[in-house]
C-alpha cells in the first residue's frame, strides 16, 4: 500500500523539473530517530525527492526557531519538519509555528492544524493522514460509522478525529482519562489506537468485525517495534488489524512524500 | 450567570487607565444580527467597554478583509469580530484569516482554532467558551464524563467538543449523518445541541439526568426564540437544560466582553 502511494508520488513528480527538497531538522541525538531519520531518506530518494538532513546538537529553543524560519524561507526547500524528541524546554506546537504553513508537511504548526479543523486545504499530521489512507485504501465504510479515537495527541489523535469527522463518521475521542473505555471502544466500526503503550488494547476493547488500526511503534528489547493492540488477542475479533511493524509507520513516510511533492508543485506554481 | 460573568468583567477593567474597544463589523444589513448587536452595545457600556460598529453595504470579500486588515493594525481597537451573514462568496474562514489572532475575542482565525486544538492560550469562539463557562458555573462534572456534541460547526461543534476533550471528557462529534442519533446521544452525561433546528432533540435522545446544553436559538414567527431542545418534552428526563431565551446566548456575549477586556490587558501589557 505504501508502495501504491510512493508510485503516486513518482508520477506526480514526474511533472516538476526540479527536484523538490525536505528538510528534516533534527534537535536532539537520538538511536530511535536517526533510525526513522534513514527510513525517510531512503523512501525519498526512491521517489526522486532530496533529503536534507540538519543535524542541531543541545540547540536552544531560539536555535531550533531560527533554523526552522531559515528553512521555511529557503526558496530550495520544499517540505520542512522536525523530528522528536525535542531538546528540553522546547514544545512542538512552539516549533511548529516556526514552519511556514505552505511547507509544512507534517502539519507542525497550530495554524494548519486550525485549518484542518476549519475544513480548509491544508497538510495534515503525516501520521493521522496516514491513518486515513489506509482507511481509504480498505474501503472502509466512514460516513455514518463509529470512529473512535483512543489518544488525543496534537499529531495523531486530534487530527485524526478531525480527519475522520470530515469523512461523516460520528467521532469518539478516549483517552487517559474516559471512565469505561472498553465500553466506549467496543462500541467502535473503526477504531483508532494511538496511545503509545505495547499491547494495550485487548479483545475486550473490540467490536466483532471492527476495522482496527494501530498507530503504536514502541520499541522492544530486541530492537523491533510492536503496537498498542494485543495483536494476538485483537486479530480473532477484529475484522481487520493493521500489522505493527508494516502498518500505519511505511505509509505515514509515504504520506510525507507525497505532501512534500504536493508542497512543491503548489510553490512552484505559485512562483 | 451573564451577570457574575461581567461583574468580573468590570473588575478586571478597572486596573487598566483606558477604555477597551471592541470593533464588531457588520458587511450585511440583516435585523435579526442587527438587533443581536444592539445587544452587544449594551452589554459592553455596561461593563466599560467601547464598541465600535463597522456597517458595510454589499462589499466585496476583499473589502471586508481590507476592513479586518485595518482593525487588526488600529492601536485603538483590541477586540475585533466579524458578524454573520457574510456576503456572498466570503466565508468566516477567510474573512477570520484577517484579525489579528491578539484581537481574535470570536475566535474566527483558523490560527486561533489551531491554538485550541493545540492546547495553546487563545480566545475560543464565544458561544463555545460559553457553552464550557455554563458547565463550569454549574459545577457539572467533565472529567471522564461522556460528553456528546450535536452539530460539528467550526464556530460551535467543533470547539466545543476540543474545550470539553481539554476538561478530560470523553468526546463524542454528531452531525446529519450520523446513523442512530438518539442511541448516541442517550449515552451522553452531557449533551451541547448546536444543529439550528429548532426542537430537534426530543425525550428519545436524552439520558434521564444527563445535563443539556441548548445552543440552539432559533427566531420564531412570533419574534421570540427558540432552541435545538423541544423543552417541553426534555425538561423531565434531563437532569438540568439550559433555557433559550436566556442560557447560551447572554452568556455568548459575556464571553466576548471578558475575551475584549483580556485581550486589551495583554495588549497594554505587550505596550
């Protein structure tokens, strides 16, 4: 499916005569997003865009501020996003707002966030689009079905929600706090896990035949990754379960593409 | 309620030596917005706040951003909305995109409702932080609660449901196409009706003791209003439902006096 969509993209691109650049800002030296860091570059390089990797090491709020308003206003940059985690006293909505809005393709800045619950054309958080793709892709019934949410992060659940709202379902958000949440979850035609806690969502979270898709990459002892479903529990009772790894992650990378390829045809057009 | 509101309205006005204004542009001639800024005049000269109005006749969508635009920039000015009707081809979007996100008391920027979304310091739009003021004064419980939204407006559904999911409720977004609406909304501890149809939600869609929010205000033959609530038939099985006449609305425009008088402090304190 990743593939489907990183096709998509060559084809787009094959309309540009340049060579579109993501920046990928990189604050903090960590094992786990030099790893992911790779993974991009990789996938871009098979779709004919160019990776630019900025590496920053202990950089100040301000330093990371002014690297990202130095991308954003760079005119051979396309897409600009930052990794996480973030150095100490920094917040992504913070950074974000640093991302010019036409190169933000991994939707960090609050304002495109705004725009996506506005309704308005905007790039959405890669991962919630991702989440949506593969809706798309399955053919998943949305409008008028139980979506529910579990997680209310600014990069994955909110978007999400706000995604799926679009699609017509009726939106349940969860989170931490929701009093009986297999209750709320099983009452879920697709639900949305996206909690970052291994193997948290078990057969009695699950509506027979429900469309589950698993958000969580945590990382295992043994170097792998596994989700937030108890996939062993889930896949008898759900209809579908997206695998971890090889879910929503490959797709999400495939989505940052695409919008960065989106991103410089929308530049380019404009001049 | 509307009451208490503005008296702390008014004592937070008297630490600042100048007189806020709040800028309320009118771009169409309609009695019923007519009549609702009347209303505004009133509220605000009672609390000490100047209300400028700015009437337009048939302007152009770039008139009424060239108007918003000016507002923005008026050192004079620290509250700036925007009244519905909008003319043709203008939406609240685009037209928001033009105040000043500092001067934002309606909350009518995508970057405002981004900020929201977010979690980020910013003023909702007034009907929504209303609708959160109500359940506040009424100390209804919201943390873990199901909270269920009818209507998915960017003016009212939508924040509504993020101020509610900020309060730890567990959120549920309704709208035209959802499939069974009363089995949904009968799940509600809290139910917020913004839908516009005067009498929609009846005793089949209400939890016995659930709190009821009618953000509904519907202008009937007679002059009156009326709610999305048929009031007769829900005001024995919900536990507490806002009236309409007198509940959301009054409160609506305390809100905007407490967000002008805010924003003119920051303001004043940013010199």
């Amino acid at each position: 499916m990743a593939a489907s969509i990183t096709s998509g993209v060559t084809a787009a691109l094959a309309a540009l005569d340049f060579t579109p650049t993501l920046a990928v800002l990189v604050p903090t030296r960590d094992e786990a997003t030099a790893w992911y860091v790779r993974s991009i570059e990789r996938a871009a390089r098979k779709v004919g865009i160019a990776c630019r990797v900025v590496q920053l090491d202990d950089p100040t709020p301000a330093e990371v501020a002014a690297r990202l308003d130095a991308l954003s206003a760079d005119p051979s940059v396309h897409g600009v996003i930052c990794q996480t985690p973030l150095p100490a006293g920094v917040t992504l909505d913070e950074v974000g707002a640093h991302i010019d809005p036409r190169k933000d393709v991994d939707g960090a800045n609050p304002a495109s966030l705004g725009r996506l619950a506005a309704g308005l054309p905007t790039y959405p958080p890669a991962t919630a689009a991702a989440v949506l793709e593969v809706l798309r892709h399955e053919r998943v019934p949305l409008e008028g079905a139980h979506a529910v949410v579990v997680g209310r992060s600014t990069v994955v659940g909110k978007p999400a929600a706000l995604l799926l709202l679009e699609e017509n379902a009726t939106v349940t958000v969860c989170h931490s706090r929701t009093a009986d949440l297999a209750a709320v979850t099983s009452s879920a035609d697709v639900l949305v896990v996206a909690v970052g806690r291994p193997g948290f969502v078990g057969a009695e979270h699950v509506k027979p035949g429900a469309f589950v898709v698993d958000v969580g990459t945590n990382p295992t002892p043994d170097g792998s990754l596994v989700g937030d479903v108890d996939h062993a529990a889930v896949a008898p009772v759900a209809g579908r379960l997206t695998p971890v790894p090889g879910g929503v992650g490959p797709v999400t990378t495939a989505m940052l593409l695409r919008h960065t390829a989106n991103a410089a045809q929308v530049i380019a057009a404009d001049g």
